[in-house]
C-alpha cells in the first residue's frame, strides 16, 4: 500500500513497517494506562513490550513479516474490549470490537493470545446486561464484525480444508512436547535468558540447574501477579487468568509454528508485562505496607525506572550479541533480518522488468517477492515446502512460462550459479540439474540481480554475503511432481 504513493524502495518498506510498530506502541500504552494508575509505570511496561527481547524487535522491523501487524490489531482488540466495558450500552463498540478481532483472526490464529484476555473482558458487561434481548443484540454485533472482518480467511478457508488450522511443523510434535517447549524455551527467550533462532544462553547455561531455577522463579512471579491480578477484580482478572493459560493456549495453537523452538511467542511478553504492572501496582499499595501514599508513588516510579533501564541495557547487549553473529550488521532497530527487505525490492521489480513473473521459489525467496511485488509476481514454493497461498501454487502449476528462481553465488569466471546454490524444494542447484536432465530437460539462465544471504557454519557463525538470483527457463514447463517435489518428498 505504501508503494502506491511512495517509492519502492527500503526506506517506505522499513518507515511503513515502522510507523505499524508505533502504531501497535502506542495502542499497548493506552491499554497500559486503563490497567495500572502509575503513569511511569505504563511507560515502563510500553517500553519493555516493544524493545525487549531481540526476537520482538526482529519481528517487529521484520518488514516483510505480518506480524508487526498482529501485534497493533492485538491490542486494538484490547482497547476496544476495555471501551466495552467501560461503556456497554454504546453498541458500535461491541461492533469495532468484533472487527478488530476478525482483522486480527485474519492475519493470524496468534490473536488469541491477547483475544482470550479481551474476550473475557467483554463478557462481564456482556452478562451484566439484564434483558435477553439485550444480550442477543450485543452478541450479535460481536459476533457480526468478526465475520466481517475475518470474511478474507473464511474464504481462503472453505477452500482448503482450514488449512490455517493445522499445524506445519518442522518435526511432528505432541501437545505435552509442545506444552514443554513453552517453559524450555519461550520463558526463556521472552525474558531475555536465551537468544532467539540460535538458542544460546544468555547470562545462564540452557539446561541444568541454572535454566531450571531461572525458569522457576519466572514461573513464581508471573503466577503471583497474575492471581493477584485476578483478585484486583475487573478487567485486571481477564488479563490475569490469561497469564494463567497462556502455556496451554501456546501448545494447542497452529501457530506454535513450524521450528517449535520459542521464536513466534512475541505477544506474550506485553500479557506478562501488564500482568506484572498490576502485581507491582497491588503490592505496593497492600495495606500492611504502612507506606505514605507519596512514598508508594516513589517506590513504583522508581522500580518502572530501574526496570526500564536495565531492558534498555540487557536488550542493546542482547542485540549486539545477534549482531556479532552476522557480519555487516550492526546494533540498530533496522538491522539483522530486516536489512535484506529493501534490497529486494530491485529484484522484484527486475523480474517483472524480464517478463519472469511466475514460476517456482524456495519458502523464503517466494514469501519475500509475494511481498514485493505489489502482485506482479506469482512465485510459490513447490508441494514438499510449505506452501503460504494455494492460489499462487496453482497458478505456477497451470501455467506454461513458469521458471525456477536459483538464489547463490556464481562459478568463478562464468555467468553460471554455482551446484551448492539454494534451490526450490530445498536441493540445491546440481540436484535441480540432475532432475533436469533425468526427464531430458534443457534449460537457459538469466541473472536478475543479487541478493543477501545467510549462510551457517558450525551451527553459530553465520556469515552475511551477497550472491545472485537465477532465473532457469526450462525447455518445457516442469511440474514440481515430475522430478519427485510432492508433498511427503525432499
């Protein structure tokens, strides 16, 4: 959308990401301000939600990702909850809160996490209603707006079975494991413990007893606040008891997602921080505390402020950590994943120059330049990777000039991309050729640009370098089946 009015290039990529990210910022503060009395306290939680862990800054400067817009409409939601039940009677309220959470369902299952806590805000004023009739119509505001603003994945829905509701795992994984993997790893990384994709502890070792305890007294505190939440009354006790679900509601959700190693947990960490706030908040006004009111205020501003500055601290150590690992980063909001998103813009737009504009892609080439290209292009990842939209599948399926994109560096004095370069169906490029040519496929290549890459040595190191993208225009149109990329091969 930016790019119908600005240029396509980084920059609108990463300001319209950015401007999300603030957008969602100052949704959380607002819904901040509504729980805990203490504005620095509200701050304090804002600033920790949006700038701690890594992993949430990465998604949220991720400019190709959908998350940073979850995260606004999550608590869009919220707030609209909150004005429901402040003022019931109003019924567009009950309306704009039913879209938000069919927007919201729309972008990602991952709604529920914030949802459940909203859905149980509303039902109080909800119940409280005394006439039937009031209910149904109030019921079916709710419930109209999520179907309108949710119609798009209902659509999409019907079509495929719910695929949106099966989990793509990596590796298939039971509830139980699922449920374990919150407490071994999503703790963990949330609370800045471990590093995110990597896995590598941060001030404690990643097993032992060390992450045990670590995990524990984590478990100790957020449970205390949140019944403590819960006997505050009101809409505290909706954002408590969601605390309290949260690990079951992460285990069963499809979205647990593909690598069930932590990194896509992002929206809890606010649900915690608020949580906390409101713990905090009751502590310090608990009546035994014989406390003047002014030194109560004192000692909340001053726990906000200590907590804010260590986040600030242990985050930029947290991101400097991640940025040592790639090489030509640096410590800074745009970096890490979100530094190749603008440099792809000119190889979405070469492709659509070249005519090359439906084919084949690995997962993440064809997610970015589904992105990019403004619907110019249509690139799906073949049968056996996961596929994001079967309407692209199908249309490099039925269409006869439908190429494949090989992403890597070329062979030394050649305009050829070397064997070892990625290729669609996760092979590399020498075993697309061997299939090739076992069917007696020719094929020519064009190169439309580089791109960066990531590549991994020893499990930690990863390198940052840039190689080309390739395009192969076979002799024949290939269909993914015929060289073995069906759904349950390699």
């Amino acid at each position: 959308m930016a790019f119908t009015v600005f240029p396509s290039n980084g920059v609108t990529l990463h300001a319209a990401t950015a401007i999300i990210g603030l957008i969602g910022a100052f949704l959380l503060w607002r819904c901040a301000r509504q729980l805990v009395a203490s504005r620095p306290l509200a701050l304090s939680v804002t600033a920790v939600a949006v700038l701690f862990p890594t992993s949430t800054v990465l998604v949220l400067t991720q400019a190709y990702g959908f998350r940073a817009t979850e995260y606004a409409l999550s608590f869009g939601l919220l707030l609209a909850a909150l004005a429901v039940d402040r003022h019931p009677e109003g019924a567009w309220r009950w309306l704009v809160t039913g879209l938000v959470a069919g927007l919201g369902w729309w972008c990602s299952p991952e709604i529920v996490y914030i949802g459940i806590a909203a859905g149980l805000v509303v039902l109080a004023p909800w119940w409280q209603q005394r006439l039937w009739a009031q209910r149904g119509r109030s019921a079916a505001l709710l419930v109209g707006g999520f179907a309108i603003g949710s119609l798009p994945w209902w659509w999409y829905s019907f079509r495929t079975s719910f695929d949106t509701l099966h989990s793509h795992n990596a590796v298939v994984t039971s509830y139980g494991e699922r449920l374990s993997v919150f407490f071994s790893h999503v703790l963990p990384q949330l609370f800045g413990f471990q590093q995110t994709l990597s896995g590598d502890g941060l001030g404690i070792s990643t097993t032992g007893v060390s992450h045990t305890l670590g995990v524990v007294v984590i478990c100790v505190v957020l449970v205390a606040a949140a019944l403590s939440a819960i006997l505050a009354g009101g809409p505290r006790r909706a954002l408590g008891i969601a605390a309290l679900v949260s690990p079951f509601a992460y285990a069963a959700s499809p979205v647990t997602w593909y690598f069930v190693d932590g990194r896509y947990a992002i929206y809890l960490l606010p649900l915690y921080a608020l949580v906390l706030a409101i713990g905090l908040e009751r502590l310090a006004y608990w009546r035994r505390l014989s406390i003047s009111s002014a030194a109560r205020r004192i000692a909340i501003s001053s726990v906000a402020a200590i907590v804010l500055a260590g986040v600030m601290v242990w985050s930029s150590w947290q991101f400097s950590v991640w940025s040592r690992l790639h090489s030509g980063t640096s410590a800074t909001v745009f970096s890490g994943f979100s530094a190749s998103d603008g440099g792809e813009v000119p190889i979405a737009n070469a492709l659509e120059r070249s005519g090359h504009t439906v084919g084949w892609a690995g997962y993440w080439v064809a997610y970015r330049l589904d992105y990019l290209g403004d619907g110019a292009l249509s690139f799906s990842p073949p049968p056996n990777e996961p596929v994001r939209s079967v309407a692209l599948l199908h249309t490099a399926m039925r269409s006869p000039d439908s190429v494949w994109l090989v992403t890597g560096r070329a062979v030394h004095g050649q305009g050829v991309p070397r064997d070892h370069s990625a290729a669609p169906g996760g092979i590399d490029w020498g075993e697309l050729k061997h299939r090739f040519t076992s069917i007696g496929v020719t094929w020519r290549i064009d190169r439309v640009g580089s791109v960066p890459h990531i590549k991994v040595i020893d499990g930690t190191r990863v390198v940052r370098h840039f190689g080309g993208i390739w395009v192969i225009i076979p002799s024949r149109r290939v269909l993914p089946a015929e060289i073995g990329m069906t759904p349950s091969a390699p």
